[in-house]
C-alpha cells in the first residue's frame, strides 16, 4: 500500500505505506487470547528496523495451519478458502531482539487479518489512496 502522485508527468511513491511479510507455521499456540508463535529474529529485527528508519511499515501475516495437514484449507474449481488462520502483527517497539534465532511474539486472535483489517491498517498508518 503506497500513495501514488503525479510528477512531471510521471508517477512516484511518496508518503507513508506497508509492506506484507507472510509466514505459515503449524508451530504456534493459543493461550489468553493470543496466539503465541516463536517468530525468527531475523525478521522481528526487520520489522523494527522499519519502525526507526522509515515511513514504511512491516506488517507480519501469520497463516496458522493446524497440525492435521488435511484442515489446512478447502478448495474447489473457484476458490481456496483458508478458514481463520490469517492474523496479523506489527509492533511500535524500536528495541530489536538480541536472540540469535527466535523471538517470542503473541499476536490477539482478533487480529485476523481480512478485508476489514486491510481497512484499519489504512487508518492506522494514515494511509492515503489516491487513484
């Protein structure tokens, strides 16, 4: 998500915006509402290096697959569905992990991330669409 203008003729990227990093695991768990997951600390630490150095965003989409792979999804001829499992995470911390390899992250299960939630991030990072 990027605001878009017009410059000379030629279109440019300005202002504030969000970039996706989408993860699957079936290494997670539920506990007080939140989904605890052992997140890569490459990845936090990418994460906090957006919030100190720029304008955009990193957002975490965490797709959780059950640990029978048979639940993962359903299909048929028009479409994949992926039933609650799409939840997303972002931090305002500016403090990065000094793990080596993991940190630990709890992401609230009213986090799922759909198009009602695309909509709060827009507002959330105040966003502008422009067409």
């Amino acid at each position: 998500m990027k605001q878009l203008v017009n410059f000379n003729g030629k279109r440019r990227e300005i202002g504030t915006y969000f970039k996706i990093q989408l993860k699957t695991s079936s290494n997670w768990s539920v506990r007080n509402d939140k989904i605890v997951y052992d997140l890569e600390a490459k990845t936090y630490n990418d994460i906090i290096l957006h919030n100190r150095n720029g304008v955009t965003k990193l957002i975490l989409i965490l797709m959780r697959l059950e640990k029978n792979k048979n639940n993962w999804c359903s299909l048929d001829h028009n479409y994949i569905q992926f039933k609650n499992s799409l939840f997303w995470f972002h931090t305002e911390s500016v403090s990065h992990t000094d793990n080596e390899h993991y940190k630990r992250i709890e992401i609230p299960v009213s986090q799922v991330f759909n198009n009602n939630s695309i909509v709060k991030l827009i507002d959330k990072f105040k966003i502008k669409i422009i067409r």
